[in-house]
C-alpha cells in the first residue's frame, strides 16, 4: 500500500540566458500567408495538413501567419499583388508518388525580393505520419532564413496513456497528437524514458509482474531488452548526456531514494539516504549533480546534491508544494502546488529557476499544470495539462513567452518525454 501511495505521490508531486532574456517585440514578426496546391490527397488529410502548418508557423513564434486557405497551381507564378503588407508565401502540394508513398514539395517565396528562400521535396512511407511532413516544412523554412531553431517540430514524443484502471500503453507522437502510435500495450505500462538524443530507444516500467521492471525498447527494430527488476517500485527519470548512466527512483527496502545505474557494469549506487521520500532525480551542471524531489522539509520541495557528494541543498525557496522537476544545463522547470483543496482540483503551476541564482519566473497562469519537460536545446517546454476529465500536452515557448495547449481527447496522459 505504501508503495502505491509513492507512486501516486511521484505522478502528482513530479505529477542566452532563459529566465531573463524574453523577446518583448510584439506584432513585429514577419507576416506569411500559405497556398495550397494539393488535389490528388483524402479532403482529411489536406484540411489537417493545412491545419498543422498554420499551428507550426505560431508555435516558432517568429511569424504573423495569415488564418485563410488560399488556392493556386503549384507550379503557377506567385501574384505578388494579393498579398500586401505580407513578407512570405509558404506554397505547397501533397501528392501520392507511383509507389503510394505520400510526397509534400513545397517553396518559401520572398514577397519583397521575389525569390524562393527555399523549396524542397519530402517524402514519407507511413501516411499516417503525415504530420511530421509539415513539421519539417516549417522547421526547413525557418532555419533557412536563420531564425531560432525549432528543433522540437520534428520532435518525437513519448507518453503513457491511461487507457482504463491498471492499464497504460506507452505511446509515440508528434508534438501536436495528431499523430500517435501505441508501442507497448497490455496491462500497466508507465513513466517512458528517451534512451538517446536521437529517439530511437526509450525506457519504462513495466508494472505487470510479481516486481516493477525496467525495460529498454528499441522503436525502428521492434525489439525490447529487460534492464532490471526491483521491489517494491523502479522508474528511470533521467540519462546522462553520453547515454551511460541513469537516474532511477528505487525501493528494494520500500524506502524510495535515488540511485545512479552504470549501463556499462551494470553497477547500482545509492545516491540519497534520507528516512523520507527521494523521487525524481535530474542531472544538472554537465552530469556532475542532481536535482529531485523530496519531502524532508514535510512537504514535497526541490533540492539538490553532488553526484559523488553527500551535502544536500535545498533549491528552491518558493512555495510549500513542489515537483515535477526536470532540468536543462544550469536551469530547472517544476509544478509547484499553489491551492490547498482538500475537496477538489488544486491549480499546480509552472515555474522555471536557475541553480546558481535565485531568480525565479512563473511560466502557466491557472489550472493544473505538472510534469514539465525541456526540448533538447532548453529553449521550449512541454508538460501535462489536465482539465476537467481531459489531459493534453502543453508547449511554451520559453524566449517568446508563448504557449500552446494540444488535447488528447481520448485516454489520459500519465508522464511524458521529448
């Protein structure tokens, strides 16, 4: 039962300069207008592409991006006339090649030079994976006129989803849900973990035996290898930068506390010993310490040591509730509870701190938002949204002070990675 408890507990608790450089100018990006070319796609497919650039072009931050569809031959001169007071033409065409595979060229003209910036063909096999077709458009076009980058776009992301009481699949989408696809399923599956930068294998705990097991999965060979079992609880929270080391939360004793697992020797060591609760763990400062979450003050806060230290230092001074922790370089995310109802939803907000200062900066404004997730490059954020009986994925743009909440309108959201 106390373990149980601990779950739940980690779930909800966890459940350029970022804090000071934010970009003040607004209504100054440059305007884009998008037309459509495409005539041989399903109507579904070409409403939702359309649909996923426009999101794409406002989620960057770096355009005015003009709301209406409209229409012209792919290959006919652009009408400069029709778009005043507008920067770029995004142009595009969705077409089926001779092998059935679904193709998008697509060009960025410059209104103003009228040149092409840029024009490419894509191409994908799994039609269902149409949205990162668009994703890579819009991430193409903004590196080539040199803005920010926008890696996150072609992002995959990987959630559990509650799917009825005691059974989770592990899932794989885009950053938007439009696509997904269940990679583990059958029983209680939780708390995924990318294995790499590069997203090809991801950790999770596998819930369905006599003890909680960690297991690595491979996504383009469909393989899946067991990395340990534990009693009483296991979850891999993070992985060092060469992909060596993990941070896991054990209770072989059913007292939960962080523990550094050696991939390479298969070695276990203890790093918390406090007669509490250690959840959570996050490298920080290039692998050399650890940040996570424990209740020692009472109440669930953030806190954080040295590797092959012993001191610990509370971290955060703000709030009697907070979680959710996960870290970039020098910078740390966490959901901090800030209502006490005993009798209904409390709001849990989102906050971005430094580890070598004590500025702090609010980054959600209402409801309950938990499990925040940095993108590889520190500059976008993703965490969990829950609204009413709903849950979805919510993006901030940390830079351009923006956000972005994506629903999932069928299952429940449990933890995230990207």
């Amino acid at each position: 039962m106390r373990i149980g408890l601990i779950f739940l507990l980690i779930i909800n608790i966890f459940a350029s300069d970022l804090t000071l450089e934010i970009v003040k100018e607004v209504g100054n990006e440059p305007k884009v207008a998008v037309e459509n070319s495409s005539s041989q796609v399903d109507p579904k497919i070409d409403r939702k592409f359309f649909k996923l650039l426009l999101g794409d072009l406002k989620v960057t931050s770096h355009f005015n991006v003009e709301e209406n569809m409209n229409l012209a031959n792919y290959d006919d001169p652009v009408n400069s006339a029709k778009y005043k007071n507008v920067a770029y033409l995004l142009r595009y065409e969705l077409f089926y090649d001779d092998l059935g595979d679904l193709n998008a060229k697509a060009f960025l003209y410059d209104l103003k030079t009228g040149k092409k910036v840029i024009e490419k063909i894509y191409k994908i096999s799994d039609r269902a994976r149409y949205p990162f077709l668009a994703h890579k458009i819009v991430y193409d076009l903004s590196r080539a006129l040199g803005f920010d980058d926008v890696e996150f776009l072609k992002s995959f992301v990987v959630f559990a989803k509650y799917i009825s009481p005691k059974k989770s699949n592990i899932v794989v989408s885009d950053y938007t849900l439009t696509y997904q696809k269940s990679v583990v399923s059958g029983g209680l599956n939780i708390f995924p973990k990318w294995a790499d930068r590069e997203q090809r294998s991801f950790y999770y705990t596998d819930m369905n035996g006599i003890k909680p097991t960690l297991y690595k999965v491979d996504i383009y060979k469909g393989t899946k290898s067991k990395v340990l079992s534990s009693e009483g609880m296991l979850v891999c929270s993070d992985v060092s930068e060469d992909g060596e080391k993990l941070l896991l939360t054990m209770a072989p004793d059913f007292q939960p506390d962080i523990y550094l697992y050696n991939l390479k020797n298969g070695t276990l060591k203890r790093l918390t010993t406090y007669k509490g609760i250690d959840v959570n763990g996050n490298f920080t400062q290039n692998d050399t310490k650890l940040v996570f979450v424990s209740d020692r003050l009472g109440y669930p806060n953030i806190f954080m040591k040295k590797i092959d230290g012993y001191g610990v230092q509370r971290l955060i001074y703000h709030g009697r509730n907070n979680s959710s922790c996960t870290t970039y370089k020098d910078y740390v995310a966490y959901s901090s509870r800030e209502t006490n109802n005993a009798f209904g939803k409390n709001t849990f907000n989102i906050y971005l701190a430094s580890t070598k200062s004590d500025f702090i900066r609010r980054l959600t404004a209402n409801g309950v938002n938990i499990f925040p997730r940095f993108s590889n490059d520190g500059e976008t954020l993703l965490y969990i949204k829950e609204f009413k009986n709903q849950s979805g994925l919510g993006v901030i743009r940390l830079k351009y002070n923006k956000s972005y909440i994506y629903p999932l309108y069928v299952g429940k959201i449990q933890s995230i990675d990207w």
